[in-house]
C-alpha cells in the first residue's frame, strides 16, 4: 500500500496527474476530464503493480474533506461516472487490495462516502468485507497510514489529532456499513471446530443418553459451527427455542437476518458508536454458508467418522 508514486514502479499519465491533484492540488478538473475522453480511453488499471485510476484518486490523507481539496473529490465523482459499474470499485491491485482499502488505510472518509453515494444512487453493492492477499479486509487497513506518515509528534501535532478524530469517523462509518476484522470471526470458527473435535475424541462419538448437536451461530455477518454433547431429552427443547428466536427476529420470515446492535467503544482517545443493521441473507451469502458448513463438517468428521453425516 503506498500514498504516493513508487519511483520504481511505472505509471500512466492520467495516474500521475490524479496524484498530482491528490498531493499538491495543482490540476484542474478539466485536465482531467480532457484525458478520459481521449480515444482509445486511458486505462483502467494504471501502473505495473495493478493500482487503478480509483485507486489514486482515493489515496489522499491529507485532506479532512471537500472543503480542504474539492478538486481531488471531484476528480473520484468523475471518474465513477466514467467508470459506473462496481466491478471497478472491487478490482484489486497485485496485493489484493480494492478501491476501499485503499481508502481506509488514509482514512479518507469522505471518498468512502462519495463511493457509497454512488452504489446507492446506481443500485448496486460491494463487499466491504473483501480481503486482500494478506486476509486483511478495509477494517483491517484503516488509519495504517497515521503510522508511516513519520510526522514530528509535536511540530505535527494537529495535523496527526485530526487524522486520528478522522480515522474514528471512518471507523463508524465502515462499521455502520457491515465491516469487521478478520479475526472477529476467523478466531471463533477455529476454536469452536478445536472444542467440537475434541469433544469427539474424548467422548469416542457419545455416551449413553446424549447426542451430538451441531448448530449453526453468528458473530459479526459470519456464521460459525458449534457442536456440543447434550442429553437427548433436551435436544428438541434447544432446538426448537433457536428455530424460535430466529423467527422472531424476522417475524415469521423464512430468512434469519443478522440481528440490528449497537456497540459502542473507543478509538485512539475518541468514542465511536455503531449499528449493525438486521438484514437478511442474500443468495450469495447462503449459497457460501452451505459450502462452508459441509468443508466444516468434513474437517471435524473425516471419511469413516462414527458420527452420522449431515445433509446441507
């Protein structure tokens, strides 16, 4: 991830004078525009290490806003009109990072808003939890630049307390719109699968009286397996309490939508507080949850395991 031209990389002109805008404020919108309507239409994908020309344009950390450097702002608008459809906002450079990580590792908030003003206004979505090939998402990657930007702590004061008051918006911000850590879920999955395949090797596939329950569980967008030994005279009661509390939340729904929370907590020295919204599963996401209870299952239960196999 880099804020500014790498002098060994090469790079596009167009991609040269975005980053121009973004640093120094220095180029007009109408050079700009003068570019992208050359025929052939310069490329997408501007420099040798798959960096887009969405990507320069959100690259800022500098500026707080639209007041600071309206023209780089504008230049992000423009080029998404060009560029309309999310498949661009998504394309990853060689490390896998997109549009929004790029965005989040500045803080720059107010391109991450002017995005998602845009998929609203065209109908459309991305995936704000897209990992990059490191498996950090944008969550992951947001303020990392406050740590290379090395600024004299004191001569630098204000312009650091700003980007930090700036990456807790963000921060919000992302959160309200669905974004988590890696590890929010990654950790839980691994030691619950742990907990579950030791339960099977001590208690060799059950006792007398007791049968193994696998259920499905949530922690932030993701839904993990949990497996426990449990009385049978109990097995029916627990699940039909959870078919209970899923309908609940949807109202008689056949769709379990995640539950709408508020969480508050606090970021370098600011309170920030966000929502999860309820939503429920779109096709995607359910067709990516049976595909991962069956790898799960083969994980805990490999070929020739005692325990009787479940359908997805």
């Amino acid at each position: 991830m880099r804020s500014t031209v790498d002098q060994t990389m090469k790079t596009t002109l167009l991609a040269s004078l975005i980053n121009g805008a973004n640093l120094m404020n220095i180029i007009s919108l109408e050079q700009i525009e003068y570019m992208l309507n050359l025929t052939p239409r310069p490329r997408f994908v501007s420099d040798t290490e798959g960096g887009t020309l969405l990507h320069y344009a959100v690259a800022a950390w500098l500026h707080d806003g639209l007041r600071s450097n309206p023209i780089i702002f504008a230049v992000l608008k423009l080029l998404l009109s060009t560029f309309p459809e999310s498949h661009y906002i998504e394309a990853a450079d060689q490390v896998g990072c997109t549009t929004l990580h790029w965005a989040a590792y500045g803080s720059n908030l107010t391109a991450i808003q002017i995005i998602y003003d845009h998929l609203k206004a065209t109908g459309q979505e991305i995936d704000v939890n897209r990992r990059n090939i490191a498996g950090d998402t944008a969550l992951d990657m947001l303020g990392e630049m406050r740590d290379k930007m090395k600024l004299d702590s004191v001569q630098y004061r204000a312009t650091i307390k700003q980007y930090e008051l700036r990456t807790a918006k963000t921060y919000e911000y992302l959160r309200d719109h669905g974004a988590y850590y890696r590890s929010e879920w990654r950790g839980v999955t691994i030691c619950c699968m742990a907990r579950v395949q030791t339960d099977v090797e001590n208690e060799t596939g059950g006792t007398d009286g007791a049968s193994f329950v696998l259920d499905c569980c949530w922690r932030y967008d993701q839904f993990i397996l949990r497996g426990s030994q449990m009385m049978t005279s109990a097995v029916n009661r627990y699940m039909e309490a959870r078919i209970t509390q899923r309908f609940q939340a949807t109202k008689g729904g056949a769709e379990y939508p995640w539950l709408k929370t508020k969480h508050a907590e606090e970021l370098w020295g600011h309170k920030v507080e966000w929502t999860r919204q309820g939503r429920c599963w779109t096709i995607r996401e359910r067709e990516e949850l049976v595909t991962g209870l069956k790898a799960a299952w083969e994980t805990l239960f490999p070929a020739g395991s005692s325990v009787q196999r479940m359908r997805c």
